[in-house]
C-alpha cells in the first residue's frame, strides 16, 4: 500500500498531459515491425489473420487467468482442464456432427464444477491456491488419461472444429477472417467489460490487494475467488475448443499452458499475488509471447539459439514491466 | 514456458546422450548401406506372418533352456507412455492369451525412467519366479548393466531399442530408423523433381531412433538435388506443427513434406489445406488417421513404418526358447514394411482410434478391434 501512496504522490509531480501506457504495447509493436521486417507477407491478411488465429487461445486462456491473479492467486489447473476439454469431446461426439452443442455445453459444466471446486478449496479448506490447482492439474491429467488410455481414441467433427479452424473467406478488406479471432473479440471483450466496467472488477482488485481490508469492507471475499476460478476455468474450456478446433485431438494439447497464460498476464502488467492488472494487457501479453514463438520462427535460427532467445526475451519484458511499475506505480 | 521445460528436457537428454554414448554416430554410412540392403530383402518364415519372418539366417541354439511349462514371462517395459506404445503393448498382451504354455505373465512398467526399470528388473531377478526375462529398454547405456547381470541367471530377450551387450539369446528389432528415413525420402526422390523444395519435420533432437531416420532421410534428398527448406522440430505437438507449416507457406512454396514420425501428419496436411495449397508430396507414418486422410485426398504419399508389430515376436521367442526351439539370434531382424497407394486399403480401418498404428498385424487376433480401442 505504501509504494502506491508514493506513486500516487509521484504521479502528480509528473508533467500532465502524456498518457500512461503499459509497454508491453510497445513491446508487441516493436516485434511485429521486427516479423514485418523478416517475412513482408505478414502485412497480408493470411499473414496476420493466422497469427491472431494463432494466438487466440493463449489470449482468452490469459484474460482468464488474470482473474484468479487479480484476486491474489494462481490457477495452475488450466492446461489439463483444456486437455480433458479435448480429449473428451473427441469421446463424447464420437463424430457425430450433431452432436457439438450438447458437447460444449457439457464442457462448459465440466469447467464451471472444476472453477467451483478450485475455488471452494481455496476458500474453505484454505488450501493455497497454489496447491489446489496443482492437485486439480494432477486429478484432471489423470482423468484424460482413464477416458483415453493414453492415446487419442477418436475424432472432432467438422461443427466442433468450427471455432477454431475454419476462416471465412471473402470478406472485404481483410479478405479472410478467422472464426477463431471472432470468438477472441467477443470474449474478450466481455472479460475486460467484467473486469474493469462492473462491480465485480472491483471487487476482485479489492480482494486481491488486501482480502483483510476488504473483508472488514464488507466485500464478500469468498463468493469474488470462487467467481475469479470459475472465470478462469470456463475461459480454459474456450481456449481447449479452439486448440481442439485448430489442430484436432492429441493427449498433451493443453501441457505447458498453464504457465504461458500466467507469462502472458505478467507480460501485460499484471501483480502476481494479486491487486493489479488489465485485461487487454494481458491479452496483448499472449499476443506477444505469440509473436517471440513466431519471430524466432522467422529467423530460421537453429533450435537451442531460439529456445536461449526465447528465454532472455521474456526475462527482459517481464523485468521492463516490473520497472515501469516500481517508477510510475502503475 | 512449455518451451522453457522443453530446453530443460532437451538438455537433459543432450547430455545424457554425450554422457553415455559420445561416439554415438547417427550418421554411420556401414549402417545405412545394410539397412538399405535388409529393406529389399525377402523375409524368412511363415508367409503373411512378418511378426514371426526374419531377414539375417542365422539361428541361435536354445537347448540348454529348455523346461517344462506352464511358464512365468516377465517383461520389462520402458513405458507405455505413447501412442505407438500403447498399440504394441495391447499386440504383446494378447499375444500372450494365444499361448496356453504361458501360466503367468509379469509385466513391469518403468514409466520412461531408466532408473525405474535398472530397479524394475533387480526386483523381478530377486523375485526369483521368472522363467525368461523380456526387455524393451529405455535407453540403451544405461540399461546394458542390468541386463548383463540378468544374463547371469536367465535367457533373456531384448526388443525394440538395443542393449551394448550380446549376451541376450536375441535382439529383436525392425530394419531400423536408416531404413525409416531411407523409404520415406527415397519416395520424395522419386516424385518430385530435382530442385523441387522439401520441408523436413522431426519431434526431438538427441532420440537415436529418430536422428537416424533424419541423417537417412537428410542424405537421400541432397543426393536427389532437392532444395530442404527447413528442418524443423515440432516436439510431437498438433498445434505447433501446423504453425511452423503456415510460416513456411508464406514464405514459398513446397514440394514435399518429410517427417520422422506421422502423428502430427494430419495436423501438417491441414495446415495446406486451410491456406486453400495443393497437399504437396507426403511422407507420413502408419497412424490410421493419415492413411484415412491420404486415401480422402487422394495424395501422393507414403507411410514407412516402425511395426508395432514387433511386440508380437518375444513372445512367441519366449515361449520358443523355453521349449529348446532355435530362435533366430543373435538378432531377429524383421521386415519393416511401407504402406503405399498399392496396399493402402488394406491398413485403413476407420472403426479405429486416430493414432492407431496399421502396421500392428493384429488384424486376426481374437480381440480385435476392442482391445486396440476399436469400435465393432
């Protein structure tokens, strides 16, 4: 609380005028012209259109997470949730193309009872959210595996692989526009409205800087958390459609996402242990960590120079966003 | 991040290769050459029966071991922990309900730890209840010692990758990953015309099985004149596979795709097609779900294979050797089949899961499809 007395104050001094913006923008945008610069036919629609189609999981899987981060913890259960999305859709539809509604619909069940469990056991048997989710990510990889027994066992229909694979063709201007990037622009949209347009984003903020404070405050400092979790895990039911639609089913989809949608909120700012953070930052966090993948791609560099890049660069953005904000406090 | 744990991994694996085996030559033009010579082979053995044929005449005697049934088979396995594995593994455990001599079947699943299995197999020795040990190693150094030490008390088989040892009865394994790669690019050569661009995919760095489908693939395209516009790891992963393809189509065209290994294949296809490309040239692997999407496209493709059937055959050794029958050893090299335009309906089943592997010559056992995951 005192650094941001002090920021406040420090806040003041600074000349008006010059608005306040978070530098992983600048960031992304010095990467794209650095994409631009190495392949020119990223600027045509299917150059950037597949980047954005690319980069829509990661990016709705962030602003997820951010909500969990937001109020103080960490969900680490996303990428098995997303694995168990897609391997068990691919049981249920059993390919049958009718079958895609009821499927998401029980997705979307399965993802709104692992939120809610996620979120009771941080609450009420005051488990870290650390731990819980870790025991949530072990119980759910073991579910995927019991339904698959270890191997893909069956196909997405063309209807479920909708979302994440198909683009439609023909539209003016940008010629091509992913599904996928649609379904982006509206979730996200309504993440960032709940985040920072409703009570809730309030709330959330509150309890993440100080859930004593804002107990006393009288917010319902449970009911927030759990709400935090269950945004978390719906936004990982969507992002395991997508990635199920995108490249069809495979037992591991979802491993390693967990920690690249909590690099992309910190990317865009986000205060781990709670109290701060934006969604389209985080979203453009995911955007980022999309585009580093996908210069280095670029660059034809060989495989371990890549990964040491890779690496270094994400180390100097979060440092860059970690300075920023001991500066300015935002 | 996942990157992040991958170097971490591909570290490891890096420097337990260099550690144990620096003169690991992946690129050994003696092998090569045999393998090349072992795919044109006429088998030996029952024909229509590749589990059971092999391609090196020479026979190991087995009278000293010799005993009355029922028999106890152990088997230690590296791991079930991928889709090719799973297959064979579903081939090796019904195998053994074909063969009443068989009273008791012990299988040990190291879980891909080398020190799980170094451990796996003291305990089954210990145990002292079985008749022949089974061996599919996780690496190949580090498990030489422990089947040396079982060597000293029972006739034991190895399968799959090998051992720095002969002193297992036999070593049974396909051509090999030469003759992968040979078959694969060898196809390319001949479709596609000098000059013409072919992009390589491959899952890891440092797996022996793999780098030398890649050296042999690699070698026959230079060769050829082809123009190899990338070799890309894909680390086994849909997505990433069908990202790297996209990149590379909006940079150029290309007139071939040659992989290590077909999981990912389907993902790669669709990557041409959802840019509105022609499929170009295909190198896949057996997986049902590339024949399936090969034969819907009507592609010029292969699948060369690294049979799961191979899972089948140290059973039916096992059961040989205990009853004094000679075994081809010191190795039983079997045939490594491609599937091709001419016989690719035979393999396709579409009642089978996505990743299983046709070439699993399961198609006349009594469980089949149900215990490969099939439906009726």
């Amino acid at each position: 609380m005192s650094e941001q007395v002090l920021s406040s104050q420090s806040k003041k001094a600074r000349p008006r005028g010059l608005p306040q913006i978070n530098p992983v923008y600048f960031i992304l945008a010095a990467l794209i012209v650095a994409i631009i610069l190495n392949n020119p036919a990223f600027v045509e629609p299917t150059g950037y259109m597949n980047f954005l189609k690319r980069a829509a999981p990661l990016a709705i899987l962030a602003a997820g997470q951010l909500y969990v981060i937001v109020s103080g913890g960490f969900d680490l259960s996303v990428g098995s949730l997303i694995t168990l999305v897609v391997v068990g859709s691919s049981m249920l539809s059993n390919n049958d193309p009718s079958s895609t509604w009821w499927v998401i619909s029980v997705m979307l069940g399965i993802g709104l009872a692992v939120g809610l469990i996620n979120g009771l056991v941080v609450c009420y048997l005051k488990v870290p959210s650390l731990i819980a989710t870790l025991g949530m990510m072990i119980t759910l990889n073991g579910f995927a595996f019991m339904w698959s027994g270890g191997a893909p066992r069956g196909y997405l229909p063309d209807t479920f692989r909708f979302f994440g694979r198909v683009n439609i063709m023909d539209v003016p201007v940008i010629r091509m526009l992913p599904v996928a990037v649609i379904v982006l622009i509206v979730v996200g949209f309504l993440l960032y409205w709940l985040m920072h347009r409703t009570n809730l984003g309030r709330l959330l903020h509150a309890v993440g800087d100080n859930p004593r404070a804002a107990l006393l405050a009288g917010v319902p400092v449970n009911r927030v958390r759990i709400t935090a979790f269950v945004v978390s895990s719906l936004s990982a039911v969507i992002t395991g459609i997508l990635l199920g639609g995108f490249a069809g089913v495979s037992t591991d989809v979802g491993t390693g996402y967990e920690l690249q949608a909590i690099t992309a909120a910190v990317l865009g700012g986000a205060q781990l242990l709670g109290g701060r953070g934006s969604v389209p930052a985080a979203i453009a966090g995911a955007l980022t960590l999309t585009a580093i993948f996908t210069l280095l791609n670029f660059l034809g560099l060989p495989q371990p120079v890549r990964q040491v890049v890779q690496g270094l660069i994400l180390i100097a953005a979060v440092a860059l966003a970690m300075y920023r904000r001991k500066r300015t406090g935002q | 991040m996942r990157k992040v744990l991958k170097v971490a991994t591909a570290m490891s694996m890096v420097l337990a290769v260099a550690g144990t085996a620096a003169a690991q030559n992946f690129n050994d033009p003696e092998e090569f050459a045999r393998q090349k010579e072992q795919l044109s082979m006429t088998p030996q053995g029952p024909e229509g029966q590749p589990w059971a044929q092999y391609l090196v005449d020479a026979m190991a005697d087995t009278a000293q071991y010799k005993k009355d049934g029922p028999y106890t088979v152990c088997f230690s396995n590296a791991g079930v922990n991928n889709p090719w594995r799973v297959v064979g593994y579903t081939n090796m455990t019904e195998e053994v309900k074909l063969h009443p001599e068989i009273g008791n079947f012990v299988h040990v699943d190291a879980e891909g730890s080398d020190d799980k299995q170094i451990a796996d197999i003291q305990d089954l020795l210990a145990g002292g209840n079985c008749d022949i040990l089974i061996v599919s190693p996780n690496t190949t150094a580090a498990l030489t010692p422990a089947v040396e030490a079982a060597c000293q008390r029972l006739p034991v088989i190895v399968f799959d990758r090998g051992v720095e040892t002969d002193c297992p009865v036999t070593f049974i394994h396909p051509v090999g990953g030469y003759g992968f790669g040979i078959q694969g690019a060898q196809f390319v050569a001949d479709n596609v015309e000098a000059g013409g661009n072919v992009l390589m995919l491959r899952i890891l760095p440092g797996v022996d099985v793999l780098e030398t489908r890649y050296s042999a693939g690699r070698r026959i395209l230079e060769e050829a004149g082809l123009n190899i516009v990338g070799a890309e790891f894909t680390d086994g992963d849909n997505a990433k596979t069908k990202s790297i393809v996209e990149d590379y189509l909006q940079r150029g065209s290309i007139d071939a795709v040659w992989m290590d290994a077909g999981a990912t294949a389907v993902a790669a296809i669709e990557a041409f097609e959802d840019g509105g490309f022609d499929v170009p040239v295909f190198v896949g692997e057996d997986q049902q779900d590339f024949l399936q999407k090969w034969r819907a496209l009507d592609l010029t493709a292969i699948a060369p294979t690294y049979p799961t059937y191979q899972w089948r055959t140290p059973i039916i050794a096992a059961v040989s050797i205990l009853k004094g029958e000679s075994v081809p050893g010191p190795e039983w090299v079997l045939p490594q089949p491609a599937i091709t335009a001419e016989n690719l309906d035979e393999f396709i089943n579409d009642k089978m899961p996505p990743l299983h592997y046709a070439m699993c010559g399961c198609e006349d056992m009594p469980d089949y499809p149900k215990a490969w995951g099939g439906s009726e």
